[in-house]
C-alpha cells in the first residue's frame, strides 16, 4: 500500500499539469476534486482511494474462491482476527477506531 502522503505527492505533479488543461482555475477548492462529476464536474481520480477500491474488489474476489492460495490465506486471516476480537462473525461491519486496539 502507498500512503496517503505518498499519493498525494504522486498526484501532484499530474494535477499541475492537468487543472490548467482543463481550464480550472488553481484556487478551486481541493476537497471539490474528488467530487461526482455530476456535482462538481471535475471527478478526478483519488489515488488513494482508487488504491483502497482495487484492494477490497480483489479481497472480495478472492474471498470467493475455495480454489486460490490466496483465498484460503485471506479466509485464515478473517477467522483469526475474529477469534483475537472476540466479537462475532461480521468483524468487518465494526469500526476500526472502536475494536483496532485488539485485533
């Protein structure tokens, strides 16, 4: 994984090249980049985010597989953190912040 410093160093460059192209003045508001282009007409790509999507849509497919090494090892992991937990078979559905301390 690449931390979200990093990406945004990554992205930088990119971006100061890209906004002018697209005629955005270099003020426009950072937080509105990201936004659905049906709201701020930009919907640039998040690194960071796109990042985190590739890494759960290939969890997810590999979760799916009884036939993969990886998806035994993905399957081990799971049933490992809900044992250190200790709070159910949906351990994914609770936040971080709340339940990190003991995984």
């Amino acid at each position: 994984s690449i931390s979200q410093a990093d990406c945004k160093e990554i992205q930088k460059p990119i971006y100061q090249v890209a906004l002018p192209a697209m005629k955005v003045c270099q003020t426009f508001p950072h937080a509105l980049w990201y936004v659905p282009y049906s709201r701020s007409r930009l919907n640039l790509p998040d690194l960071y985010i796109q990042q985190g999507l590739i890494q759960l849509d290939t969890t997810c497919r590999h979760l799916g597989e009884n036939t993969s090494m990886s998806s035994s090892l993905l399957s081990a992991s799971l049933q490992t953190l809900i044992l250190e937990v200790g709070i159910g078979h949906q351990v994914l559905t609770y936040t971080f912040d709340t339940f990190g301390h003991l995984a």
